[in-house]
C-alpha cells in the first residue's frame, strides 16, 4: 500500500532524480520527467510573476 502511495507523491521523483545526478548512474526516465516538469514549473512561476501587479507601496 505504501508504494502505490509513493508513486503518487512527486516528491519521490526528485529524490530518485538527486540519487542519480549525485551518483552518478544513467539517467532514468524518471529523470529527465522531473527535470521537463520542473523547467516548465520555472517558465510558468517567471510568466506569472512577471504579469502580476506588485504593490511596493508601503506606508
């Protein structure tokens, strides 16, 4: 039951992600899934911070 849990969580694909990149085995398909999502993650937090309206106004 707690694996199926894991798989859900993606927390777990970055841990497995880290473990290769500090190890240095091949990449998995899990690797390369985290790394699209989180450079996808990246554009759409620039994307959404550079549209919205900062309020710098403190009084």
């Amino acid at each position: 039951m707690l694996y199926y849990i894991s798989k859900l969580n993606p927390l777990t694909y970055q841990l497995t992600s880290m473990r290769t990149v500090i190890f240095g085995m091949d990449f998995d398909i899990n690797t390369y899934v985290t790394i699209f999502l989180s450079l996808i993650m990246f554009v759409l937090a620039i994307s959404v911070i550079i549209r919205s309206e900062l309020l710098g106004d403190e009084r």
